[in-house]
C-alpha cells in the first residue's frame, strides 16, 4: 500500500509538472519590461516568450505580434523552443507509461512488465523535467546578464517574466515525480520462501523393502508342516 501511494504522489506531480510546462511553453512572459532609470514610468510594457512578443498599453490595449520567420530568431530562443517542446512530448509519454505501470491501474495487471513500465515512465519524467529546466536556466541567465550590464540602455532591459517561474516550479514538480516513481518501483520484495527446484528427471524410485535374513526363518510354524506324532518336521533337520 505505501508503495501504491508513493506511485499515485509521484505520478500527480508529473502531470502537475507536465500542465505547468505547456503553460510555461505557450505564455509569452519569459522577458518583461524591467522600470529602472528614466523608463520607471511609461505609458507601455513589452513583453517577449517563445512564441510571440507583445506590447501592453496604458489605454487597456494588449497587442500581440507572433514570430513569423524560424529562421530569423536568434539561435538561443530556436533551442529553448525545442527543449521546451521536447520536454512536453516526453511528459506525455511518460504519463501514459506510468498510468499503465502503476499498481492502482488494471492495464497489464499479473504480468513481469508492469514495474519496469513505470520505471520507465520515472525516468521519462525526470528526463523531461531537466531538459525543461535547461533553456529556463538559459534564459534567466541571459536576463540577469543583459539587466547589470551598464552598457545597456536602461530602455533594453528586461526582467524575469512570470512564465520563468511557472517553469522552474514545473520542471521541479516533473523532477521529483519521477524520482518518486522510480524509488517506489526499485525494489521488488518476494514474498515466497526460496525453495530449491530439483531439474526434471532427477527423481528415483524408492528401492523395494527386504527383510534382513536375521528375520527370514523366525516365521511361526504352519498346521501343515508339523507331523501326525506332533512332533515338527524342523526337529529332524
């Protein structure tokens, strides 16, 4: 049962993990306008994501521009979009591994691969937690590089977006589910006492009963064998 709740606890933090990275993937506030220097108050606010850039106006507008070219974007925003694409295909199928794996369901139930399915499905989340949390690091770095440099325009700086931190959050949750997956189907304790199996052919039949000779001749006398004197024919030998 405690392995059965430890699978059920890491499996939820996975599909967590996997909803907080599709929103994280979609959300296009990676980058936002940082207010610093002469650029404190300003009638608009920029936003830039992987997919798209958008421009928020004091008025109420929100307008949003998406990336028309793949080509055109530098090549660490390229990456980020594959990493983050990839980690998603990953944990989904690493949550259909661990549905059909885990003890609760009853797909495959009796058979020798339902524990390494679930195995399998731990890792793909592990997996997919870090190759989520790789261009979410990258990119907070490249923010908190771009907002000390003073060579920078205070009007070209950005600061962490939301969508950072849903990703971090997410690839955190997707981590440790897997890891619990993992550690409650790592032992497979057998509960049979272990019995030696004798190879086939092997058994021999008992050998026949022989009474000692000790025995052979002490057997009572028959009405037969004694004579019409009485006396017994054995006495005559």
């Amino acid at each position: 049962m405690a392995s059965m709740a430890v699978q059920l606890l890491g499996f939820f933090f996975g599909l967590f993990g996997l909803f907080g990275t599709l929103v994280a993937t979609v959300l296009p506030h990676w980058r936002r306008t940082a207010y610093v220097g002469s650029n404190i108050i300003t009638a608009t606010a920029y936003m830039k994501g992987l997919w798209m850039e958008c421009a928020w106006h004091s008025t109420g507008i929100y307008q949003c521009e998406i990336h028309r070219s793949q080509l055109a974007l530098p090549r660490d925003l390229q990456a980020a979009r594959a990493l983050m694409v990839l980690s998603c295909v990953l944990s989904t199928l690493a949550a259909i591994l661990s549905a059909v794996g885990m003890k609760c369901t009853r797909c495959v139930r009796g058979s020798s691969a339902k524990n390494p399915l679930a195995v399998s499905g731990g890792a793909s989340f592990v997996i997919a937690g870090i190759l989520g949390l790789v261009p979410i690091s990258w990119s907070t770095n490249d923010v908190i590089q771009d907002f000390y440099n003073p060579l920078l325009p205070n009007g070209m700086k950005y600061e962490i977006g939301q969508a950072i931190y849903v990703g971090f959050v997410s690839a955190g949750l997707t981590i440790l589910g897997g890891a619990l997956l993992c550690l409650s189907c790592g032992e497979v304790q057998n509960h049979f006492p272990y019995r030696a199996q004798i190879p086939c052919g092997t058994y021999r039949a008992a050998p026949a009963y022989r009474p000692p000779a000790a025995y052979k001749g002490n057997h009572n006398p028959s009405s037969s064998s004694a004579s019409s004197s009485g006396y017994r024919l054995n006495d005559y030998v």
